[in-house]
C-alpha cells in the first residue's frame, strides 16, 4: 500500500488539473492527541466518482475497495511528535488528490517550580526590584505553552513562548517584581498551561510550589501627617501617633511642655497628656527602613462672640449697679434719698429768721 501511495504522489503531481478542489473529508478536521495515547481518522469523500481511497502515515497504511468512499485508520499509540496522517483520493476522471491532517502531539511538564536566588530568602526590601524564575520541565509542544504568575487573587504577569520544536523541551519564564508594602503578607507562584486549539478534558495547569512574600517597608501614618488639635474643658486630647510599618516602629515624642504618659512605656504611639496646655507636639516613628515625623498642633478654645457679648454686657451691668448704690441711700423713714457728700437726717429747716 505504501508504495502505491508514493507513486500515486508522482501522478498526483504531473496529471492533477489546476485549481481541482479535491473532495476529501476527514473527520476530525484537526486533532489533539496526548503522546502516548491512541488515534483514529476516518477519510472519506461525498463524490460518486471515486476510484478508490487510501490513508497513511508512520504507523501504517489503509485502503478502501474500488468504489468505496471512506476509509479508517486506528492508531494504538501515538508517539511520534510529527504525526501526519494523509487522505488521498483516486478520481475517475480528475486523477489523484490528498489532504494533510493536522496533529498536535502534547506533553504535560513533568514539573513546574520556583527558583528564588539565596538573596532572596529572606524579607524583600520596599523600592527594590527581584528577579524570579519559573523552570518547566519536558513539555510539548512549547508554542503552546503559557506561564502565569499569581499574586493572591490577581495575575501579575503571562509569559508565552514563539519556539518551533514540536518535541518536548525545558523552558524558563522570567519575572521582575517590584517589592511594594502591599505584597506583604502575600503568595506569589507560577503555573504552566498548554493552550490548545482544541478543547482537551481534565488538562488542567500545572502550579509551582507557593512562596510567602515579607515585604520591609518604612512607617508611614494611619491618620493624616499633621493636625490641629484644639483644647476644650469637656474632654482631654488624645495624640495619636499610630503607624503602619515593618519591622513594628518605635516611637519618640518631643513636647514644649512636661508630660504625664497614660503608661510608664517610653515607646507608645499614643500620648494622653494629663495637663492640657496648647503648643506643638512631635512624634517621630522609625525602624529599619526610615523614620518619619508627624506634628500635632494643640491651640487655645475660642469663644463665640455671642459668649464674649454677654460676658460684656454683665460685666457692665455690674459696673453701673456699684456706682448707683455709691449714690442711692436709705432714710430713717425708709426712703431712698440721693445725697453727693453723704445723707441729711430728718427733715429739711429753713434758714431764715423765725
């Protein structure tokens, strides 16, 4: 059979008209097949006018009977990374025609893992930028191939491959992670996934081992940097100097007065003083990565100017009543009399003569 197929070739090539759309079907169209596992094609062709049909391909060959139109070829195992099937067709009066199937032979990697220098063992520093790998093993084929990197829920980075080899192969997948405060705390990894035209069940990603990012990062504020504070009799202030950081800041307070701390803890974040008296109040936090300083300003209450009104105005009622009673005095017969130097006792005489 596989020599009537080569010379069949030959005539294919010196008598096929032009233009001849050749009337073969193969079902499937196209295939996906996992290396080691079985195939089948079916060749056929809705044309009456068919001489005879054949397949072949490495694994062997299969012919019809003159005047059959479909022909099927079993494959046991496919381990070939350049499988070909070909259909081929002798027509009555056209001559001969074939057609290519088209196979892609996959591999899964054998493994998928994380390579993190010695450098980066340890806490990754805010700012800084590490250069992660991600290695995988014996796959195929790699054009198909995609690598995902994962930051918790979100994917940081995909990675695909332009190779042509259709036999397994190693890859490597490179990412640059900048360190932010934000990845602390967090898993970073990477997965391998084959990308096919074809939708192949239970071919799931690969994921590499998860590695727990600590990120060291300066401390920075909870509440804004500065504030202004003012002093009112109802309640005490309340200096909260809280920053987020890591390592855990330590604090230091600088006060324009002596203060009584709610502990006896030099190092606190907050600071109640138990004598309110206005003035600026500063907190600086620090550990191993920087330090920043926050101002609190404390100012005096001020009054409305209806309370200053009032104030005033029975401050001056007060004033005028002192200087009425300096003027207004009781008679012995119980009348007010208003006297400059003094008062007259009893009634007023005459000064003339009697």
């Amino acid at each position: 059979m596989r020599w009537f197929f080569l010379l069949s070739s030959v005539v294919l090539c010196a008598g096929q008209p032009v233009n001849w759309n050749c009337p073969v079907q193969m079902k499937p169209p196209s295939a996906v097949v996992r290396f080691g596992d079985s195939f089948s094609v079916n060749c056929s062709s809705p044309s009456d006018q068919i001489e005879s049909m054949g397949v072949e391909s490495i694994y062997g060959s299969a012919g019809g009977s003159t005047g059959n139109s479909s022909v099927l070829l079993n494959v046991e195992s496919v381990t070939d990374w350049k499988f070909r099937p070909i259909c081929f067709l002798n027509h009555l009066h056209l001559g001969q025609c074939s057609k290519v199937l088209q196979v892609i032979v996959y591999k899964t990697p054998d493994t998928v893992s994380m390579s993190w220098p010695e450098s980066l063992k340890g806490p990754l520093v805010e700012g800084e930028r590490y250069s992660i790998q991600c290695d995988i093993v014996n796959v195929a084929p790699v054009r198909n191939l995609s690598v995902h990197w994962h930051k918790g829920d979100s994917v940081l980075y995909t990675e695909t491959f332009d190779g042509s080899s259709q036999s397994p192969v190693n890859a490597t997948s490179v990412f640059n992670l900048t360190a932010r405060r934000g990845d602390d705390e967090t898993r970073i990894w990477c997965e391998a996934q084959l990308d096919l035209p074809t939708p192949v069940p239970d071919l799931h990603a690969i994921k590499s081992e998860f590695h727990d990012v600590i990120v060291l990062y300066a401390p920075a504020f909870v509440e804004p940097n500065n504030e202004t504070l003012e002093l009112s009799a109802a309640s005490k202030l309340v200096l909260n100097c809280t920053a987020a950081g890591k390592p855990t800041p330590a604090y230091s307070w600088r006060s324009p007065w002596p203060v009584q701390r709610t502990n006896h803890k030099e190092n606190q974040s907050v600071l109640a003083p138990s004598i309110q008296r206005p003035g600026t109040y500063e907190c600086t936090a620090s550990n191993s990565q920087g330090s920043t300083t926050k101002y609190f300003t404390v100012t005096e209450a001020t009054r409305s100017r209806t309370t200053f009104a009032a104030l005033v105005g029975a401050v001056a009622l007060l004033g005028v009543g002192i200087v009425v009673l300096g003027f207004l005095t009781l008679t012995p017969e119980g009348t007010f009399s208003f006297s400059k130097g003094g008062y007259l006792k009893g009634r007023p005489t005459s000064s003339g003569p009697i």
